[in-house]
C-alpha cells in the first residue's frame, strides 16, 4: 500500500469514529424492561443449542454470504492453512524471541493484573494439563495484549507501525511475526469499514487492526461472557492448543447477561434491525488448533481456554454489513463484560451438560459443494 493509500484509510478511520462516536454513544437509547432470572433461564433453556458449524476449503463470495452478512458463526476447520505460525510457534520460540520482556496480565474480564516476566509465564502454563469445559480455574490470568502509548497504537493502525521504537510486547511481536500469518483466505481482500480499506487490500499483519492481540492462556482459563467493545466482528484463529465455549443470539443477549451476573438486565428482544434476525440460539464452538473461529458482530459469547494456547484475534466490519452494523448498535450501545462467567450459572450448567450427555452435540462438518 502506498503512502497516499495509508494516509486515506487513516483519514477514512478518524471519519468514520468521529461519526460513530457523534451518533451512536452520545445518543438516547430506548429503556427496555428487566428480565427477571426465571424467564432468563427460561429463554436458555428453550433456546436451539447447536455445535458452530464446521467447513473447509470456503471461498470469501461463500463465506460472506452465508456466515458474514448472516451473523452465523463459523470455523474454518483449513483456516490456517497457509500460515507459517503453524510450524513455527510455540511455547518455546515465544520463550526464545520475547522471554525477557515484561508482560502486564489480565483477568477473565481483560481487568489488568500483575506484570510478569514473558518467559516465567509461558513456563508456567505451557506443560498444565488439558481439562474439561467449564472446569475454571481463577489462579491463572490471562495474556492477550499489552501496548504503550495511544499515539503509538495510532501509528501501529495506520500500518506506521514498521517504523516505531518499542519494548512492548505486543508491538514488538506484530513486528516480528508478521511474516508468519497474514489476512485469512476467506476474508475479503477488500471493501472494509473497520479498519477503513476502500482502495487497495487490508494487511491485517502490517495494519493492526482494532482489538489485534496475540493471547497466550493456561487450561482453566476463561473471557467471561461479553460482547466486544465495538461490536464488531472478531476472528479468533487457533494456533496451538484448544479452546471452546458459547456464542448466543442477539435476541439472547439480555438473559444471557443476567444469568451470568445473578441480576436483571435489559430484555433484548429480537428486533428488525438485529444483524440476521436471529430467533433464541446458542452455539457451541470447540475450537482444534489451524482453525479460525468468525465470532460474529454484536453477538455475546464466552471462550474457555482447555489445553495450553497461543491465539491470534482481530476485529474487523466490511462494507457490505455496515448498515447492519450501525442500526444494531445505535440500539444496543457498545459492547461490555459480566462480572461472572455463565459456565458457573447453575440454569445454564443444566443446559449444556444436558446437551453434552443427550448427545446432541454431535458435530458435522457441512459440505460446500
Ligand atoms: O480467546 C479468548 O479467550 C477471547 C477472545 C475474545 O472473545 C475477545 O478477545 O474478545
Ligand atoms: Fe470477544
């Protein structure tokens, strides 16, 4: 991308959150009624559980058609496929390349914790053994990102990020590693609102993109239930080590939260301008590593951590779904984080340890062709 390029799309991103930031968070929202804790497990509970659905070898024309521009999760079970990441992280190179640097860590709900040493951390985590979902453990915290100053965060956006000076790990890396992963296959080339990629295509591993982090976490390990700050959507792509957990419908975003909290929030009920119009759903995802999970805009979920991982995430909205986007969040406002996980929930316990022993969990992987 050129530099004129560069200096458009920046322009094009200071555009677009100045307008969102005008119309969208200074904006009075409707009051929508409480849901009491009953009717919240109720709706849980006759909710359709499905497993996220599996494919491969998906074109971007399909994949936005029937997963992106539907908010219908995903995974790329090849997502992976042409990463380099594959064959060369692990716990060991992140040891070698980065051990001596200071790392801040967060908890469950992205809260800042302690700083550690990178390699006593990794140390630490890398040889834990797997666990079942839902077996949490709140002693190790998590690492997903850890910038220094706005201005340079700035920069690292605009794809300026090759020129600055840092000793902070997450800049550091993406400078590093950025010959070993790149935009996915299936995504878009071009045609993004978020990040603003109107000409050329987006380099999600030379532009950072929102949210952009390299996670490292222990089995037992949890991000509690939330939907993402922006709303938009998120891919998480599995590097080593397995992840799983839930992802529910707009239409469940309510009484989902007041399950996980134990206190009533607003009843989100299932609106026209709800991306897709979903009806009451939850998905379950069990994520292997080389997969790509799409998490789709303004939908809340909650990812735990099974096996010793290292992921990498970013968050993104292409042209095409912005309308979707915009109305959705004018009326939902901006993402936010239970205060608990809804693993622990005792009514949402009941529903997915049900569906795992009636065995309605079982997977398929869908056939494209
Ligand atoms: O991988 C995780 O634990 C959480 C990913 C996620 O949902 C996020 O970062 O917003
Ligand atoms: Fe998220």
């Amino acid at each position: 991308m050129s530099f004129i390029g560069d200096v458009c799309n920046a322009l094009g991103d200071v555009a677009l959150w100045t307008y969102e930031e005008a119309s969208i968070y200074r904006r009075k929202r409707e009051t929508q009624p409480l849901i009491e804790e009953s009717e919240a497990a109720s709706r849980l509970q006759g909710a359709d559980y499905r497993h996220v659905e599996r494919v491969s070898d998906i074109t971007s024309a399909t994949f936005s058609e029937r997963y992106l521009m539907r908010n219908e999760p995903v995974i790329v079970a090849d997502g992976l496929l042409d990463w380099p990441a594959q064959q060369l992280w692990s716990f060991n190179y992140f040891c070698e390349e980065f051990g001596d640097l200071s790392v801040r860590l967060q908890d469950a709900g992205f809260k800042p914790k302690d700083s550690v040493e990178l390699r006593a951390y990794l140390k630490q985590i890398a040889s834990l053994p797997e666990v079942e979902l839902g077996c949490m453990s709140n002693e190790l915290d998590y690492l997903r990102y850890t910038y220094d100053s706005f201005f340079k965060h700035l920069l690292f956006t605009w794809g300026f990020g090759h020129r600055v000076k840092t000793q902070s790990f997450s800049f550091l890396a993406f400078q590093r590693i950025q010959r070993h992963w790149g935009r996915p296959y299936f995504l878009p080339r071009s045609g993004y609102r978020i990040p603003w990629v109107q000409m050329g295509s987006l380099e999600p591993n030379k532009r950072m993109c929102q949210d952009w982090g390299l996670y490292f976490s222990a089995p037992g390990a949890c991000t509690r239930l939330h939907v993402d700050g922006m709303r938009t959507n998120a891919v998480l792509c599995q590097v080593v080590g397995k992840k799983a957990g839930w992802i529910f419908s707009s239409s469940l975003e309510g009484a989902a939260r007041t399950l996980a909290e134990g206190r009533s929030f607003a009843h989100s009920p299932a609106a026209a301008n709800d991306p897709g119009g979903q009806a009451d759903r939850i998905w379950r995802f069990d994520l292997e590593p080389g997969e790509i999970m799409l998490i789709p805009k303004g939908l809340p979920h909650e990812v735990h951590t099974l096996s010793p991982s290292i992921s990498l995430t970013y968050n993104f909205v292409t042209s095409p779904e912005y309308d979707d986007y915009f109305k959705f969040k004018s009326a939902r406002g901006p993402g936010w984080i239970a205060s608990a996980p809804i693993a622990a929930a005792l009514a949402f316990k009941s529903v997915y340890q049900k569906r795992a022993v009636s065995g309605s969990e079982a997977r398929e992987e869908v056939s494209l062709v």
